[in-house]
C-alpha cells in the first residue's frame, strides 16, 4: 500500500456491467474514455470484456488505438475527432468512427483509401451521428438528409460501411423532463430519414448510463455506459439497481495535534476552532484533483473517515494536503483515511464528495489522480485466494 492511493475493485465493474446487462436485455457499450473515468482506461476495458461487453466506448482516436495497443480485439467505437487526427491508421485498426459532417466523409474516404482498406475489402466502418438536441456535437437535422445520402452514395461504392447511427441525450438523469422525449422523436425521423436513404446499420443508439436505466424505450440495439459501470449513480433515488462503487481513495494520516479555540486551518483563515480540538492532516490536494472548495462552498464540508468515523474537511484544500476535524480525538499517525469508496465501510462516496464539492460525481472520479498511484484489486479472486490460502494453512 502506498501513502495515498486509488484503489480499483475490477470485481465492481465487472458486476456492475453484468447488472446492466441484464437489466437491460440489449448489447452493452462500456464507455472507457478519460482513463476509464479515472479507474484506467486498459484494466477497465479488459473487465468490462470479461463482463461481456460486446462494444468499448471513447471519445479520441488515441484512446481507440491504445485500446487496440494493448490488444483489445472487439468492437471499439471513437466519437470526437478533429481534422488534424489521422484517421488511416485508426481505420486499419478496424475501429469504428463517428461522422457528423459531409467534410468528415471525405476525410474517411481519403484515409481509407491510404490505408489500402478497400482493397483489403475491408470497408471503413463509420457510425453516424445526429444532433437530436444536445446541440454538441451532431449533424443538424437540416444537415442529416444530405449526410444520409452521401454516407448511402459512399457506402455503395465501397468506400466504407456505416455501421451505426447514433445520438446523445442532454437531460437523460430527469427522466420526466420532455427534452428526453423531444430528442428520441428526433432519433426516430433521423432513422427514419436514413432507412429511406438506403442505409442499414448495425447498430442504432442513444442512451448513456442514466437512460439505459430510466428509459427503456431509448435502448435501441445497445447502450452505452459509462458512470454506471464503475458503480456510481447516474440518478440516485430513481431506480433500484444495485450498483457497486469501484473506487476507494485512501491515505495514510501524517499528522495528529491539538489546536486551540480560536486557531484558524489553512490559507485564508476560512475556518477557525470554536473549541479546542484535534486537527489531522491528509497528505492529497487539489494537485490530485481534490476540489479545493470541497470545504469551503455553500455545501457542508467533504468528510473523510478516520478511526471509525466521518471528519469534515476544515479550511481550504491546499496543492498538497488538507487538515480534517478530528474532534478531540487522537488517532494513530498513519492510520487509513478514506476520503471516497463503496461505503461498505462507512467511509463516504463519490457522490457525497460531488455534493460537497459543488459537482457531479463523475468530475470527482475523473479529476483525481496527480500524485496517487492506482493498484488492482479483485474482489472476487482475491476473497477467493484468500480462503485458498486460510486452507492451504490448515492442511499444512
Ligand atoms: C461519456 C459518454 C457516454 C457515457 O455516459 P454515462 O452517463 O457516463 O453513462 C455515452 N455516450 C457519449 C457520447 C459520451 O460522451
């Protein structure tokens, strides 16, 4: 164990996939962009493989290529590309990419025809992608007609295969907003549209984590799912899917003392003792991605557990270290601080921190890294060695 560090149960994401899975009925798209929403990128693609998801998700064609570096074979779809990226090497990958625009087309058909692909008759494998009110990115549908014909007109002359046609909900965590309805019509006539154009995908989708839970007329053939699949809640309170948090952040504490009424913690002087008590110092900052208003906004403060209970963060998170209420007690210099994790074992979660912090939690688990070291453990296996190991002793 190190002084701090994130630590991954890629038990919890492969159980979590599998609930998803089988709540959903459909093909799974585990989304793995931004590291794996910070749990990492490759072990997280290699569980949710395990899982059975039959599609990985990121946004750039680097994170596609690592994929395919490390030695993922599957389905793999990337959705934010820029004109400067190449795209002949990502195509000969057998990685799918997203289009939204005539320019795009060509930009595939140019790179395909470099990377040899239709002679190899192995057609570019391009997903569609249809702005239905999210306003990101997305042809307009006054854009989708004429990019349905040319994706139809390209297809047919074997420059490429459009495998998918897909959208992005906006406001999908508030399943009674009617933006969610808005933009699955949308989906429907952009369907619609592209049918009688002549294109036959594979694969239509819309919904991310919280549609694939809330909304199951936007399951299509898959969903794609990111915070959902590393445990957090995408609308908590608003199902009854059990998901399992994978991260844990912990330290070890790195100083124990008293202070007096009226000392004031950290920069600023933000928080002053009303009472003596004891102060413990936590060795992670706003350089690992901690907030450094998780104590000082309009919300209560963070809290961390230490020896047995939750202590609030006083004052501001400095680059390096923050100073916990500690209440009068004196625990152990190197005791365990868990900031976040399942809550299992009292400790608070992500999402605590996103609501103290002002945030969401997929930003909490995105953000945190800097200095931290992230170790594997599998709950499954690891449970499993060690009861291997207990009877292994009374053999011997
Ligand atoms: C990030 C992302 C997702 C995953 O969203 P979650 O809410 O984390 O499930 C799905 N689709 C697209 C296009 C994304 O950018």
């Amino acid at each position: 164990m190190s002084r701090a560090e994130i630590v991954v149960d890629l038990a919890a994401i492969r159980g979590n996939i599998r609930v998803l899975r089988e709540r959903t009925g459909v093909a799974m798209m585990t989304v793995v962009k931004a590291d794996g929403y910070g749990h990492g990128m490759l072990a997280s693609a290699r569980a949710a493989r395990a899982a059975g998801s039959e599609w990985l998700g990121v946004a750039t064609v680097d994170e596609a290529l690592a994929l395919r570096a490390a030695g993922d074979t599957g389905r793999v779809l990337c959705w934010l590309t820029v004109p400067a990226d190449d795209l002949a090497p990502v195509l000969a990958a057998d990685i799918d990419v997203t289009v939204y625009t005539v320019d795009g087309l060509e930009r595939v058909a140019e790179a395909a025809a470099r990377a040899g692909l239709r002679e190899a008759g192995r057609p570019a494998r391009v997903q569609l992608k249809i702005d239905t009110g999210l306003s990101r990115g997305g042809a307009t549908v006054a854009q989708w007609p004429e990019l349905a014909a040319r994706a139809r007109d390209g297809e047919q002359g074997g420059a490429w295969r459009i495998t998918g046609i897909w959208s992005h909900f906006s406001t999908s965590e508030v399943p009674e907003d009617p933006a969610n309805a808005e933009q699955e019509k949308v989906f429907e006539e952009a369907l619609a549209v592209a049918a009688a154009a002549g294109l036959r995908p594979e694969v239509r989708h819309l919904a991310n984590s919280a549609a694939a839970l809330l909304r199951p007329s936007s399951r299509y053939d898959l969903v794609r799912c990111g915070l959902a699949s590393y445990g957090l809640d995408p609308a908590p309170g608003r199902h009854d899917l059990v998901l399992v948090p994978a991260m844990t952040v912990r330290a070890d504490l790195a100083l124990v003392k008293h202070i007096d009424a009226g000392d004031s913690v950290s920069y600023g002087h933000t928080w002053t003792a009303p009472a003596p008590t004891t102060l413990g110092l936590v060795p992670i900052g706003y350089a690992e991605g901690i907030a450094r208003r998780a104590a000082a906004g309009d919300q209560p403060a963070a809290q961390v557990l230490v020896a047995g209970r939750r202590r609030p963060i006083r004052g501001a998170v400095c680059m390096d270290q923050f100073v916990v209420d500690l209440d009068g007690d004196t625990p152990e210099v190197g005791d365990e601080v868990l900031l976040w994790g399942p809550g299992t074992r009292g400790e608070p979660t992500a999402q605590d921190w996103a609501l103290a912090s002002g945030t969401i939690s997929y930003e909490v688990v995105t953000r945190i890294g800097g200095r931290l070291t992230r170790r594997y453990v599998d709950s499954d296996t690891d449970q499993h060695d060690a009861q291997h190991d207990a009877q292994g002793e009374r053999e011997r």
